[in-house]
C-alpha cells in the first residue's frame, strides 16, 4: 500500500514559511498585493479565485479580484492589465482561466508584466524556466509538485520521469522543471501525450509518474511500477447516480487501484491543488520582495 504524499500538510508548511517572509515584508512597509482577473461565470474558476483570495487573506496577502462579463473584449481585458501593470500596490496578477473562446490567452498571458506574472505563463518567464535561469517565475502547479517530490524525499536525480501531458500549464515546465542540470533535477525525462504509442509500456519504465493528461481514472495498476511515486494532477467530473449531484470528480489516477502498486501516492483531493494555491502565495511575495530590493538599491 503506497504511503500518502500529503499536499495539504506540506503546503501548510510553506504557507508558514511564506508568512515571516510576508510579516518581514510589512516590517518594511510593504504588504504584497494580488490582482485575480476572472472572465465570465465558470464555476469552476470561480470557487478557484474564491480558494486563492481566502488563502492570500489569511496570510496577509491583499488581494481584489475584478469579475468581468462573458462579452467583455480582448481590447477591455488588456486594458485592465496595462492599468494592474502600473499599479505599484499590485505585485502579482492572476488571469484565471479559461478564459472566452474570443479572448487570444496567449495574448493576454503575454500582457502581464514578466515581473508581475505570478502564474509563470509569460514568453520569459517560460523561456527563463527553459533555460535553467532562476530569475524567472515558475507555473504553480508543476513548482508545486516540484515542492511535493522534494519534501516527501523522492530521490529525483537519474531517475525515469514519464509526464502524461504536454500542456503548457502543467506537461512542459513539470518536464523542464525536472531535467534540469540543478540540484532536485537531472532526471531522464519522458512526455506522453494523446499520439504516443505504447503509454504503457512507458509508465511501466517510471520511477515517477506524473498524470495530467485531463482523463479521468486513465493510470491503472498495471501502468504502473511497483514502488513508484505517483502524482495525480487531473480534476474530471465523471457520472455517479449514486452522488447528490449525480456526479463526481475525480483524477487522471484509478487512485484506489493504483495506491496498491505504488510506493508514494497522492490523494485527490489532498494532493496537488493545495500546492499550487502554495506556490501562488510564494510567487507574490517573491514578486514584492524583488520590488522591495529594487527600491532599496536605487
């Protein structure tokens, strides 16, 4: 039985970690400041912004959130970054997505000043990550499982790594997080994705495996690697008549299954989803850290 890598105990620890850098901060006059920018109603992305804000809240974050409306323009949505870009008082700013099919999100993703981009998804900070330059921010989620696999002693370095996935949010920068000549890297890196052939056969070679291909219950037991570490990033809402809501959600991991065969599980819930709410809060105060020490120099 796979022993539990819990995401919520040690995103906890890093939110204690991101508070003293956060009352130093305000020993110093400055309060970090988070910018969420939401467009239209998904529910989904509404109680993440909801998440995020409360978590902020509590750790002395301030943070506003601009809900805008299903019709609202590209021109109108790049007009409001421009303006977050130039407020001083803002350190980090969020654009939630997905955003309207109208919406260009690479455009917008690339409005939001690098120094501000605290989701890791602008052009240089995806080159910096590519480039092994640890000036840049990092996507949330993939730094997050980053943080779960180091601090749950998961030896990384030569280990076989298979990502199911190859998505920007999450598949690439978890496989340029991890291949990274650094310490906590220099892993033999595989990305699977919808055309490859043999997953399979491929899982089966993982000493990690990381799941985020956005199917529900995809990794079976016989996937998987006896021993191996397993994260579960996928969140699928599946049919369930036996639920209240005749649904369910589940991960990319046939968790029950699975936790069998593998040495270190995630839950799902429980596991990834804290952390990158973690590693958001550790990137705003990083993004007014480097504001406070800008200022200091001139």
């Amino acid at each position: 039985m796979g022993t539990l890598i819990d995401g919520r105990a040690i995103a906890e620890e890093i939110h204690r970690e991101t508070a003293t850098r956060i009352a130093t901060l305000k020993a110093h006059g400055v309060q970090p400041g988070l910018a969420f920018v939401r467009v239209g109603e998904d529910p989904a992305s509404k109680v993440y912004v909801g998440m995020k804000e409360r978590t902020g809240t509590r750790l002395g974050i301030r943070s506003e959130t601009h809900a805008l409306a299903e019709t609202t323009s590209e021109a109108q949505l790049l007009q409001l970054i421009s303006r977050l870009n130039d407020d001083a008082s803002i350190h980090g700013i969020l654009v939630q997505a997905p955003l309207p099919r109208h919406i260009n999100a690479t455009r917008i993703f690339a409005a939001v000043n690098p120094g501000k981009d605290v989701d890791g998804f602008h052009p240089i900070n995806a080159g910096k990550l590519m480039l092994g330059d640890e000036d840049g921010f990092v996507p949330c989620t993939p730094a997050g499982i980053h943080e779960l696999l180091i601090r749950s002693a998961v030896p990384i370095q030569g280990a076989e790594v298979v990502v199911l996935g190859r998505g920007n949010i999450v598949g690439k920068p978890m496989a340029a997080i991890l291949c990274q000549k650094s310490r906590h890297a220099n892993a033999t890196v595989t990305i699977c994705h919808s055309q490859s052939r043999n997953i399979a056969g491929h899982c089966r070679r993982a000493d990690i495996l990381i799941a985020a291909m956005g199917v529900p219950l995809f990794v079976k037991a016989d996937m998987v690697k006896p021993g191996a570490v397993v994260i579960d990033v996928g969140v699928n809402r599946i049919e369930d008549p036996t639920a209240p809501s005749r649904s369910r959600l589940v991960g990319d991991v046939d968790f029950e299954n699975v936790r069998a065969v593998a040495g270190q599980i995630t839950p799902n819930p429980g596991g990834v989803g804290p952390m990158t709410i973690a590693m958001l809060m550790r990137n705003t105060v990083r993004a007014a850290e480097l504001v406070c020490r800008a200022s200091a120099s001139d």
